[in-house]
C-alpha cells in the first residue's frame, strides 16, 4: 500500500504508546476519523509544534463560517481513490479497483477564523455483549488449570480467569488475538511464560487503545507488557496497521 511508504506507522504508534493519554485525546477530538487517521493527524501536529484541535476539510470550515487562514498548510489524512482501469489504447475498460493515499485536504479550528466553534461533545461507550455479538465470539467459562493465566483464546471463543488483574483489559486483549486471526492457528494462552511473539505485541496493543479510548484503567500495565515483549525491538508497519484496524473494529462492533 501506498501509505506503507510515506507513513511511518510504527513510529506513531511506539510514540502514543509511550506517552500516557495520546490515544484517548486522539479519539476525543478526531472521533470522525478512524484510528489510522487519528494518531497521523495528531503525530503532523506534534511535528508542527500545535495543539490537538477538530478537524475538517476547506469546505467544510466554510460550510461552519469559518475560513482557513491565508497560508495555512493543510493535513494530510490516508483516503481511498477509485481508478479506473484502461486498456493499452488508454480507453477505460469499465473496471475499476479502490487505492489508498495521503491527501492534503485537512485544516485545523486553530487554523481558521470566523463564526465561533463549539466541538460536539463525545462520551465514548462500549458494551461487551454487544461487541460479542456483533464479532460472533462467545466468552466461555475459564477452565484453564494455569492459574497465572490471565485469560485465553481458541477459535472464535475467549475466556478470562475470574481473578484476573484487570479483567477488562484481558478481554480486549483475547478479543484482539480473535479479530487478528492469531487462533486459526492454536490456542493462545496468555501468562509470564509466554514466548516472546508479535502476536503479543500486537493483541496488548490493541487492548492499550481501547482501554485509552475507553478511559479504563490498564494502560501503565499494557505499556509495561508491550516493552518487555518488545525488548527494544520495533512495531513495524504492517503490525501498526493491523492494530489499528483490529482496534477499530472491536470498538465499533460494542457501540
């Protein structure tokens, strides 16, 4: 893809990993876009040294009567194209395939002026019946004889230990190993003695998100586990965007 070149995923999410409440503002103020999308506006403004701000395109700020500052510099957010394809005369041959880019179409309230602004105000929410429901995976009753484990997943079922530490996080996290695909392959079983594995890496990273976005405790844990099994290693991009698609998908699915 496209924005594998021109998008350092894995630094981003590395960064709002590491400093505490950067996912949880992202989602406060850019909840229209998805997660992707919310940590590449975010990391444009960290790099332009401005505050975290709503987001919308030139006609929209217009449509709000507001108008972009004269030599304001746009954001640039990841969007789909349609192409059409063509034969080797250059005619279009009626087929068409979806590509994805970076197009600099995005303007911040602080880089407007006009009518007074008042961003709409978000509680985020997430049921877990309905998430489950909407993911087709059933929460079984624990019967791992392991009792430093934290909770499993196996197929399309998950279960967290009764005395888990932070019950709701575990969830995330095995809902996550479910959504990624990891248990087409084996059950996972979550505890200190686990092999260092991306599949980890990127099931806590998921769960660091919602539990950021959520507003739910965990997080000083979730980066604690990320680090150690990355050992100073790196997420890379397609482990990055995995995640947040896989975050994006179980929040939606409990709205």
């Amino acid at each position: 893809m496209e924005n594998q070149k021109t998008v350092a995923w894995s630094t981003m999410l590395q960064d709002a990993v590491t400093q505490h409440g950067i996912i949880s503002k992202c989602y406060s103020t850019f909840h229209s876009y998805s997660m992707g999308n919310q940590l590449l506006a975010w990391s444009q403004l960290q790099a332009r040294d401005m505050s975290l701000a709503p987001i919308a395109t030139y006609k929209r700020w217009s449509e709000l009567g507001r108008q972009v500052k004269k030599g304001e510099k746009a954001i640039a957010l990841v969007m789909p194209v349609t192409i059409n394809k063509k034969d080797g005369a250059g005619e279009k041959t009626g087929e068409c395939f979806q590509w994805f880019t970076l197009k600099n179409n995005w303007f911040t309230l602080d880089q407007t002026e006009g009518a007074d602004f008042v961003s709409e105000s978000t509680s985020p929410a997430w049921d877990k019946a309905k998430a489950l429901e909407a993911l087709s995976i059933t929460e079984v009753r624990f019967d791992s004889a392991n009792g430093n484990s934290q909770g499993y997943a196996q197929g399309k079922n998950i279960a967290i230990n009764p005395v888990a530490a932070l019950p709701h996080k575990t969830r995330f996290h095995e809902l996550a190993h479910v959504v990624l695909g990891h248990t087409l392959e084996h059950a996972m079983h979550d505890n200190e003695l686990t092999p260092r594995d991306i599949r980890e890496v990127e099931a806590e990273s998921v769960a660091y998100i919602l539990c950021s976005v959520l507003d739910l405790p965990g997080l000083i844990e979730s980066r604690g586990y990320i680090q150690g099994w990355l050992s100073g290693g790196e997420i890379t991009d397609k482990s990055a965007q995995r995640i947040f698609g896989a975050a994006d998908k179980i929040l939606k699915a409990g709205k």
